[in-house]
C-alpha cells in the first residue's frame, strides 16, 4: 500500500510540477530548429549560413507548451459556453 502512495505522490508532484512551468513559462523552445527560429544551411565552402524560417514556429523560436495549450482551449470551451444566454421559446401572441 505505501509502494501506490508514493507513486501517487511523485505523480502529484510532476504534475504540480509541470503545471507551474506551464503558468510561469507558456512558452518553450521549439525543437525543430532549438530555438533560433530557422534552420542552418552550409554554402558551397562549408561555411555556415541562415537558412529559410522554421515551419513550426513561424521563425520566432518559439513554441506553446502541450499544457498551456490544453488550458488555453479549455478556457475559451469555458468562457464561451457559459457566455451564451439560455434561449427561451418565442412568445405566442
């Protein structure tokens, strides 16, 4: 019984954990291009040069964590179902 305690604990941690990256940092570095925001070409002379702007993350190096997307969508769900108003049959007259 202690052994799924302390799983559950660590889970509740990493959890925790993950949710207050999310909220401090929303953003975190693309992986396609590590954050520069293209990619790397070499020219006939093998030197370096800046190649075309990532496709990922539109060149900014940047992308939205996993998490701070599922919340951002759960949150406009949110905020637009419980803005409509109740629709009420037409009166009869």
């Amino acid at each position: 019984m202690t052994l799924v305690l302390l799983a559950g604990a660590c889970l509740l941690v990493v959890t925790l954990g993950y949710v207050s990256l999310c909220r401090a940092s929303p953003y975190g570095i693309c992986r396609k291009c590590s954050g520069f925001g293209f990619a790397m070409k070499t020219d006939r002379k093998g030197r370096m040069k800046r190649g075309k702007d990532c496709r990922r993350c539109k060149g900014h190096g940047k992308r939205i964590r996993v998490g701070r997307h599922l919340y951002n969508l759960w949150l406009h769900v949110y905020r637009d179902g419980s803005d409509t108003p109740a629709k009420t049959p037409p009166a009869k007259g």
